[in-house]
C-alpha cells in the first residue's frame, strides 16, 4: 500500500442523455466538487456548502461507501477516513451529483492506497453502482462520452467538444429524484419511436465529434423519455418547443432533470434573450429557476496527493475558496 497520507479530488459535474441518448450520452461540466480523502484513527466527515446540508455524516456517506469498495476490489483494508468535501453541484437536480460522489470518492480511494486500479475499472465500478454509464463517464473522463453497459462492464468512447460549445443550464428550484422520473417511463416503445431515437443519437454523436453545430438542434430531439417527464418540469413543453427560436442550438432536460439544458454557439448574440427566455417561461408555469452559462469541462476526475512541505498543504477550505474565486 501507497504511504500517501491524504489525498485531493476534483471532479466535474455532467448531464446526460443530451436528448436523445437515454442512458448512453454524457458531457462533462464546469461546474465541481473537491474531496479530500485520508487514513484516520476514527472516520469524520467535514463537509462544506449548501448543497452538502442533507449529506450523511457517518458511514451510510456515499463516499465512504464506494470507498471500501475501492479497498475491497484491490484487497486492503482502510476502515476509517477523514473526508471533507466541497461542491456547487446541487442534488437532485439533474446534474450528476451522485456520479461525481461515486467517481470522486473512488478515485481519492484508488489513489490514497497507489492507484491499483484503472480507471476502466473504476468505470465499470461506478456504472454497476450507478446503473447508467453516463454521468460517471463523463466525470471520470471528461469531454462528452458515449458508452454502453451490459450488466458487467461499459464500453466507451470520449469526444472533444466543440470549440464554440457552451451551455445554459436553468435549474428550477425544487429537486427531482432520478428514480421517480424513472417510474413514468413507459415499459415498452413503438419501432417508430425507436428509429426515431436511434438515428438522432446517432446524428447527434456524429455532430459533437465533426463539430457541427447547425445539425444540433434536429438531433437533441427524443420520443424516448422527455415527452414522458414533461408533466414533472412544469414549463419543460414550452421550453423545449420555442428555445431555439431565442438562440440555442437545442435544448434537453439535462439527465432525469428537472434541470433543462441549452447547447449553444458561443459566437451567438442572444444569449441575454435565451436566458430571459428561459427564466421567464418557467415563472409564468409557476417555477422559481436560477440560470448558469458552463462550459464543458475537457478534463475528467483529477487526483493529487496533499504534500504538507509544499503548495497543496494550504487547508481544504483555503483550497477551495481559491478554487471557486478562480
């Protein structure tokens, strides 16, 4: 085992599905969390921020679970940790704040003991415990992926985002769990449907890896599972119908929501009109919503370890508030 002694983590949040990729689409953003994970005599949590208010403090920690299954996998034994976490990721929004757990806790756990593991392992860890390839996909490796899992293992493949991508998120201020928008999906879909969703995916998938971003708005479209969650994002409708009218390349609940998504042209001059559009249009459904404008986030999980002779020994928390200042 490693001598490390603690170790930090800095991961990126993501949305999935981009429309018409349920389950196999993800784009890493430039919004984080920071974990710092170390050997400890008794296990403590420091968690910071608002978004860390309902977060479990004893081992029931999602971190501290995928933790001892990084241990278990690799075979050692570290029982207890102190960990502190930081994160402007809010939960249950539809922006991988579960999968940036699951990644980030996993990697700080694989690099703590020497990093055994690859990250095509933690990858399948982090799909088997997220049962979607996606968001975990997408923190742990940056850029937009595309991947498929068969119960045991995920394939991937990671793309460059386009130079001028940039993105507008609007997050409603109420949460939505994934396994509820997961209930009112239906059991089965028509050929149609199917067809339908196969091709944009694939024009899709095809646009963001040749840059073409006059194809985006034809191919972020779904019969897959937005009409479906519509009725739980009071306003989605609208806004699905009308956002490209008002400058965005196209639009999509970001992964189960009820955060929506815009991909936009970053030379676009009517930005301030799309989010005004957007912030407007969820206000008349009665849903209070704050906007973001993000870009996508090129690099994946990142781990370092704390060295306390040199830069990295500053305290977590000054840490991160150089981090978010910056």
């Amino acid at each position: 085992m490693s001598n490390v002694r603690k170790v930090r983590v800095k991961v990126p949040a993501s949305t999935a599905n981009l429309g018409p990729g349920f389950d196999t689409l993800g784009m890493a953003l430039s919004l984080y969390a920071w974990i710092e994970m170390g050997e400890a005599e008794q296990t403590e949590f420091h968690l910071y921020g608002d978004e860390m208010k309902e977060v479990a403090r004893d081992k029931s920690n999602l971190i501290y679970k995928v933790a001892q299954m990084v241990f278990d996998e690799a075979g050692v034994s570290v029982p207890e940790l102190e960990i502190s976490m930081y994160s402007e990721i809010p939960l249950t929004r539809g922006l991988g704040s579960s999968a940036s757990a699951i990644i980030g806790g996993m990697v700080a756990a694989n690099a703590l003991i020497g990093s055994p593991l690859s990250h095509e392992r933690i990858f399948d860890m982090a799909t088997a415990q997220e049962k979607h390839p996606d968001n975990v996909g997408a923190s742990l490796f940056g850029g937009i992926i595309a991947a498929a899992w068969d119960g045991s293992h995920a394939d991937v493949i990671r793309i460059e985002p386009p130079d001028d991508l940039e993105t507008l998120v609007v997050i409603p201020e109420f949460e939505l769990a994934t396994s509820k928008a997961r209930e009112v999906l239906p059991s089965s879909v028509t050929v149609a449907d199917a067809v339908y969703n196969i091709s944009r995916s694939s024009l899709l998938t095809g646009a963001l890896a040749s840059g073409r971003l006059d194809l985006i708005g034809a191919a972020m479209r779904d019969r897959l599972h937005q009409p479906y969650r519509a009725a739980l994002v009071p306003g989605m409708e609208a806004v699905l119908a009308e956002a490209t009218r008002h400058g965005a390349l196209g639009i999509a609940l970001s992964g189960a929501g009820p955060t929506l998504i815009a991909f936009v042209d970053g030379r676009e001059s009517r930005k301030s009109e799309l989010e005004a559009f957007l912030t407007e249009t969820m206000r008349k459904h009665g849903i209070e919503a704050r906007t973001r404008w993000l870009l996508p986030c090129r690099i994946g999980a990142l781990a370092e370890s704390v060295d306390e002779n040199g830069m990295q020994s500053q305290s977590f928390l000054d840490m991160i508030k150089g981090e978010v200042r910056s």
